[in-house]
C-alpha cells in the first residue's frame, strides 16, 4: 500500500485510534503498510508482528 496516498493514511489513522497504539506500535505499523497490500493483510501482519516497547 501506498502510505502517501490519502486513503490509506485514512485507515492507518482509524486502525491507530481503534487499536490506541502508542508511538512504537504506530512507526510498526507504517513500516507494515508499505509492504502489505491490503488493509486485510496489514491486519494479518500486524497479528503476526510482535510489539515491543522500548520501555
């Protein structure tokens, strides 16, 4: 997915605010939207990627 395009930066923010990730959770997320190509398979990605937190 194209992280530029306004469409899926619409949904990215709707994930962050119904997922209230914090700022690692959110910079994860991005990098997964650039190699996934569906909000389906961001979802499914996110499921597989484990978040960790710096603190």
């Amino acid at each position: 997915m194209n992280v530029n395009d306004a469409s899926v930066l619409e949904m990215i923010n709707n994930l962050i605010a119904s997922d209230r990730l914090n700022k690692n959770q959110i910079l994860q997320v991005v990098n997964l939207a650039s190699i996934s190509s569906s909000i389906k398979e961001l979802k499914d990605n996110i499921k597989w990627e484990t978040f960790r937190s710096k603190y």
